[in-house]
C-alpha cells in the first residue's frame, strides 16, 4: 500500500513553482517585446524626421541641358514604360528540344564499357 502514501506537500510546491515559473517568464517575454517596440518607434520617427528636413530642402534649380529634343523624348518614353510598368505578355508556356545528337544520349560514352 505504498502507492497510495503521497507527500503532497511536495507536489503542491512542485506544481506551484512550475505555474510561477511559466507566469515569470511570460511576465520577461513581455517586457522584452514592449522594450522591443518602444526602440523599434524611436528608430522609425528619427526616419521620419530625417524625411521631413529633406522635404523642406529647397529643390535644386534644373539647369539647361545640351540634349536634343529626340534624346528627350526618348527619355520620356522610357520613364513612361518604366512607371507604367508595360511589358511583354509571355505565354508561360516552357518548350524542351531535345536532340537525339547529344552527348548525353550516347552510348559511347557510357562507364560500364568492359569490351576492351
């Protein structure tokens, strides 16, 4: 009859430093994510900050340039294709030649070649 003969003093304590060591560590992990997201802020309003003094730089007057009226409108064209992101409708349709030629096919060059 030894089985029946618990000390549950012990298993009370046990179990309760388990539960306070799962609550102890959940207690860290959000603390450490809340450290996390207050560093993350700060990082992200000095980019903002740093945006908003470039903005209020003045632009840079555009200054004459030497090229001709075709090299502008090829320009144009191209940022135009560029932002308006035109491309070429593919068929998405994947096509294997093979030719019966290759190396790869041959039996020559096979490696169990013992007829010498």
């Amino acid at each position: 009859m030894m089985i029946l003969a618990v000390n549950w003093t012990n298993v009370t304590i046990v179990t309760l430093f388990g539960i306070g060591m799962v609550f102890f560590i959940l207690c860290v992990l959000i603390l450490i994510l809340s450290l996390f997201s207050v560093v993350m802020t700060a990082s992200t309003n000095k980019k903002k900050v740093k945006k908003e003094v470039a903005a209020q730089v003045e632009e840079t007057p555009i200054c004459e340039s030497s090229a001709s009226e075709s090299e502008k409108a090829a320009i144009a064209m191209a940022l135009h294709l560029y932002f308006a992101e035109v491309h070429d409708t593919e068929s998405y349709c994947l096509t294997i030649r093979q030719n019966p030629n290759s190396a790869w096919n041959s039996k020559i060059y096979g490696m169990n070649n013992l007829n010498k």
